[in-house]
C-alpha cells in the first residue's frame, strides 16, 4: 500500500511542478500539490522508510505550498532525524546514497 501512495505522490507532485509554466493552472497546480501531500503523508504512515532525502523535501514543498502545516512540521522532522541517520546522502546526494557511500 505504501508503494502506491508513493507513486500517486510522485505522479501528484511532477504533475503540479509540470503546471507552473501554465496559464491559468493554479487551482489544477493547488489540487495535485493536495493529492501530493496527502499521498505523501498516507505512505508515511505506512512505510517511512521508503523515503529518501528527496522524497523527504518534495513533501515539505507539496505540504508548504497548500498550507498543510501539520504534515509539513512531520516532513521537517523527518527529515532532521533521516539527516542524523544518513549523513552521507546528505553530503553526497541520493547518488552516494545508490552507489553504497550510505553507512
């Protein structure tokens, strides 16, 4: 269940960041950065460790963006705490991280 919501949040959020550069999509840009959120919240829940630093931050963004300070404060802190725990992805990037820099 995690994975879907992952995916329905990563589909929502490319889809609004795709909608910036539109005329008039800023209620459609507003409705997928909800889904986005939201989805990102519900995979949370179910499975945290499929997050990586930069699903981490396209939470906080999809979350700051429509005002959705509660889960934006989860994402923040979960993000603190991923950071203590995975000091060389946040150095290097999700590629130290893929290529095994992680200890």
């Amino acid at each position: 269940m995690a994975e879907y919501y992952m995916v329905k949040a990563e589909n929502a959020f490319e889809e609004a960041h795709a909608l910036r550069i539109k005329k008039g999509a800023e209620n459609e840009r507003m409705k997928q950065y909800r889904i986005a959120c939201k989805s990102f919240a519900k995979a949370h829940e179910y499975h945290p460790e499929l997050f990586t630093l930069n699903r981490i931050y396209s939470a906080m963004d999809a979350c700051m963006r429509t005002g959705d300070s509660e889960n934006e404060t989860k994402f923040r802190e979960f993000e603190e705490a991923y950071a203590r725990q995975h000091p060389k992805e946040v150095e290097y990037g999700e590629a130290g991280f893929m290529i095994g820099l992680e200890s």
